[in-house]
C-alpha cells in the first residue's frame, strides 16, 4: 500500500497506478465502519475481506486485512487542493496497489497558480493523530511512501516521524521524495525549511525528484551545465537516496531531465539524461504529475530507472499536449493562465504511454 502526503496531482495519477483510500482530518477511523470494496488485484482470486490468509486482526472487533492480498499499499501525504488535478491524480486504479492519502492542505493553494488562498492546513500534530489512527486500526504496513508538497516545518517534522514509525514495521519501506520548495528561484515554503530537507530529509528518502532550483537548494551548488547536473545527482546520492531524477534542468535554453541510479555503494550511479522539448504554455501540477509516473513505472522496473523515466516524460509530454490542443480548440490563449491539465481524458497515454522520448546513456 501506498501512503500519500502529497499534492492533489499525485492522487490522481496513481488513478492509473492504484486504488486510493482517502484520509482526511475528518476521516472516521472507526473499526466497526463498513469499509469500500476496493479493486481486486490479479494475484489473488479471494475477496479483500475474506478471513483466510495472512490476516491482521483489527484492535477490537470490524473488519480484517489480508496482507498477502495486496502486495503493494502506498501512502501519500501533502496538499491536497480543490482545483480539478488537484484532487484526483493520486485517486486511481490500474496497477493493484492500495492508496491512502493524508492531505495537509484542505483548499487552495498560490503554488497552484491560484491568487488567494482558502481553506485550512493540517498541522503536525493533526496528522500524527491521523497516522495512531491507522495503526490502531491495523492499517499501518506500507509498501511505499511519497511526499509533494508540504508548507510548515511541523508538518515536515512530523513526516519524519511517519517514516521512522512505518520503517519500523516494514524496514524495506521505499520513501519518494518530492522536495516542493520553489522553482526558477523563488522559494514557495518558508526558508527554513530547506535546511530540515537537505540535513534530515533527503538522508531517509529512497528516491529524490527535485526540479533544477531545488537541487541547488538542497546542494548548495550551482547547476549550469549537464555535468554540474550529474555532480549534483552525486551529492545527493551521499546523502541517501539511490535513486534521483532532476526532472527539469534548463541549459541554454534546452530542457533536460537527467537521471541517476545508484545500485551498489561504493560504485558509480549509472546516470541519463533525457532531452524534453518546451510547450509553449504554463501548466499547474506538472511536478506531481512526474513523481507521481516515476514511482509508479520504478516500481514496474526497480532496476531500470531509464526505462521509468522514458515512460514517465513520454506519458507526461502526450497529456501537456493534448491539454494545450482541447485548450487551443476551445478559443483559449494557453499562454494567458496556467492550465489545468486533461489527465481523465488521456489515460490512455498513461497507462500505455508510446515512448517517444528515449534515455540517453552517460558514459
């Protein structure tokens, strides 16, 4: 299962990589509630309440859970908005794993391109009461975990403490990262949160998604050229994470996203690095459209981040492009506002995306 303290985009994505369970501040966590028939996954044939198999038994009395029976369970935890992307790309189904997502933000965002901000922020101590929630209910074994967008040091504090608690029950949990902290220089969260990011976060995270500003954030070096990319992949990876994805470098006007993949310490990354062509328009959720494709296609191929990143460009450029053709048809100038992005009406491109956009090989 996954669980997910991210952005709305991140939810609706893993539409096509997963079934997702919400959490929300108001969530009942009740035992004795009756609980949604989620998507039967391929690998078993009984129900996902059945009583036979390995079951966790529930704190007292409701329902049981089968852990064999689904072999992937992600959490996401962040901002969760009310624009369209924002509330659905982490709510979705294609892959057979189980989402439960956990939203800090219960409203508009401004690093969702909207002017005013309404709505109410989870804070630290809200959601480590969501997280005893689940354990109390037995719902607290995940396969995986991603973070988009979190505003308050609290909150991330108190994501560390997640991640300490959920590694403790399984110690092979993966932790994806998407440092949201500004882009083209501007910070979008208060400054003092890059150094908790780059000292305690970046450390425990399995895979890092930074866009350019952030890796120089996190970094504390420049990045003007591939190869000051690739060395900011090494630092990073001294840090931690095996895997790690730039997934937006502009070098003299071109747009590059280099990847680096870490499989043995000691030994050198295997470093890519893929050439994206501009779209003359502005999107809002991008970022999380991209983290949340790269965790879904690292987990298909765990060896093969390459092959992650060429699906996940190439599912992300088909959706930018039909977005701006609808956009474009319906008499409106793409260049005025940011776009909300057409993700129900591509899922074919993300479920089956043509690779078109290849990885190439750094010697």
């Amino acid at each position: 299962m996954v669980v997910a303290l991210t952005t709305p985009a991140k939810t609706l994505l893993l539409s096509l990589f997963a079934s997702t369970t919400m959490l929300t501040s108001s969530s009942n966590f009740s035992a004795n509630a009756s609980p949604t028939k989620l998507i039967q996954p391929p690998t078993r044939v009984h129900d996902f309440w059945s009583s036979t198999g390995n079951e966790v038994a529930p704190a007292s009395g409701g329902f049981r859970f089968n852990l064999e029976t689904w072999a992937q369970r992600y959490l996401f935890t962040a901002s969760l908005g009310v624009d369209f992307l924002g509330t659905r790309v982490p709510n979705s189904s294609v892959m057979c794993v189980v989402v439960c997502q956990i939203q800090e933000i219960h409203g508009y965002r401004a690093a969702q391109g909207y002017p005013t901000f309404k709505g109410q922020v989870l804070n630290g101590d809200q959601l480590w009461d969501l997280i005893e929630g689940l354990e109390a209910n037995n719902l607290s074994y995940y396969t995986h975990l991603l973070t988009g967008y979190i505003g308050s040091v609290s909150f991330l504090n108190t994501v560390l403490k997640v991640i300490e608690k959920l590694r403790a029950i399984n110690p092979g949990l993966t932790y994806v990262c998407d440092p949201v902290l500004g882009d083209e220089g501007k910070l979008y969260v208060p400054q003092e949160m890059v150094s908790v990011y780059r000292e305690k976060v970046v450390p425990v995270a399995s895979m890092l998604t930074p866009n350019q500003f952030e890796a120089e954030l996190l970094t504390g070096s420049r990045i003007l050229s591939e190869q000051d990319g690739r060395e900011a992949c090494n630092i990073l990876h001294a840090s931690g994470p095996s895997k790690v994805v730039i997934t937006s470098i502009n070098i003299d006007g071109n747009l590059l996203l280099i990847g680096s993949h870490r499989k043995d310490k000691g030994q050198p990354p295997a470093q890519f690095r893929i050439s994206i062509p501009k779209i003359p328009a502005y999107f809002t959720g991008t970022g999380d459209l991209m983290t949340a494709l790269l965790l879904g296609w690292s987990n298909k191929y765990p060896n093969n981040l390459g092959k992650a990143a060429e699906l996940s460009v190439s599912s992300l450029q088909a959706l930018l492009v039909r977005t701006v053709n609808d956009y474009t048809k319906a008499g409106h100038d793409c260049r005025s506002s940011s776009l909300e992005i057409r993700l129900i009406q591509s899922q074919d491109v993300i479920r089956k995306p043509e690779i078109k956009y290849k990885a190439e090989i750094y010697n």
